[in-house]
C-alpha cells in the first residue's frame, strides 16, 4: 500500500503544483489584461488629445484666415471710399467754379 500511498501522493503533489500554476497563469492574464486596458486608456487618451490639439491649431488657422480675409476687404473697401471721396471733391470743386462763375456772370452783366 505504500506505493499506492505515495502514488496518491504525487498526484496530489501534482495537482497542487497545477493549481499553483492555473492560479499564476490566471494572475498573469489578469496582468497582461489591466495592461492592455492600460494602454488602450493611454491610447484614447493620447488620440484625444491630438484631435483636441489639431482642432485647436486648425481653428487659430481659421481665424486667423479670416482675420486676413477681413483686413483685405477693409482695404479695398478703404480705397474704393477713398476714391470716391476723391471722386466727390473733384465733382464739388468743379459745381463750386461753376456757381461762382454764374454768380460773376450775374453780377457783371
């Protein structure tokens, strides 16, 4: 009976060492699972914030787009009163010389 005693043995042994093993294999999954989220949450997160930099630097872009846009319709609108103020003067000198022509007409004859 003595060997079947140690042969109980050894596979009780046996058995053991394979709880032992199933319960680290389970603890390394464990492990290499809360890494894998680790990483995926670092992952998003590093995404997120490359999108939330891109839309930053695209919406100074745009802004800064626009800012030029609206300097250069200034400008042009700028010029185009200029001219007519120009255009106006000219038009008013021109009225002001014929009305003191008329009133000089007037009064010499």
């Amino acid at each position: 009976m003595s060997a079947l005693l140690e042969a109980f043995k050894t596979v009780m042994d046996k058995e053991r060492e394979a709880g032992k093993i199933v319960q680290e294999a389970k603890a390394q999954a464990e492990k290499i699972e809360k890494e894998a989220e680790e990483k995926g949450e670092a992952a998003y997160k590093r995404a997120y914030e490359q999108t939330v930099a891109e839309a930053k630097r695209r919406s100074i872009e745009l802004k800064e787009r626009a800012r030029e846009d609206a300097e250069r319709e200034a400008e042009l609108f700028l010029r185009d009163a200029e001219e007519q103020v120009k255009e106006i003067r000219t038009k008013a000198e021109k009225k002001f010389d014929e009305a003191v022509n008329a009133a000089l007409n007037e009064i010499l004859s």
